[in-house]
C-alpha cells in the first residue's frame, strides 16, 4: 500500500535528519577538548524504525567518518524522499482509477 510506504519513508527521512544532526554536531565540536563522538543510527523495533543514538567511549572526532556519514545521511533522505513521491504517484493514480 502507498501509504505504508509513505510512513515508512518518513521514518528513515527522521533516521537520516538525526544522522546529519549527529554528524553536524562532531563536526563543530572535532577540536573541542574531551568531546566523545556521537552516533546515531537507525534500529527497527516492532513498533517500527526509530533513532538510537549513543556517546564513543573514547574521546575524539573521526573527520573522514564524519564526512561520510553526512554523504550517507544526504543520500538517505533523498532515496526516502524517492518513495514518497513515487507512493504519492501511485495513490493518485488509484484515486483517478476509483473516480
């Protein structure tokens, strides 16, 4: 169904916008003294996908970490933002067949 995709889209759009906040958040801290990465991942649940996020145990930012995952993060959201335009396509053209 379209709308399932649709919430399930949303869902990994959430996963993927908290990723780059995460990302974003090492990044303006990378020189910052005692600073502990931040990592925020996506987990399925029985409820659905939600946001699990958790501090490194060792101090420091990795940059080529941080770099990919803003990449990761971006491609993400636009491959979730792909199902809902294709979801919304789909559940017009069944409206119009049923009119």
């Amino acid at each position: 169904m379209p709308l399932r995709a649709i919430g399930r889209a949303r869902a990994g759009m959430q996963v993927a916008s908290t990723m780059l906040d995460a990302s974003a958040h090492n990044t303006a801290n990378m020189v910052t003294e005692g600073y502990r990465e931040v990592d925020a991942r996506g987990v399925e649940t029985q409820s659905g996908v939600k946001v699990h996020i958790e501090t490194s145990p060792t101090e420091g930012v990795d940059p080529v970490r941080a770099a990919v995952d803003r990449r990761f993060s971006a491609l993400m959201y636009r491959a979730n933002l792909e199902v809902v335009k294709v979801a919304d396509e789909m559940l017009g053209e069944t409206t119009d067949l049923l009119a």
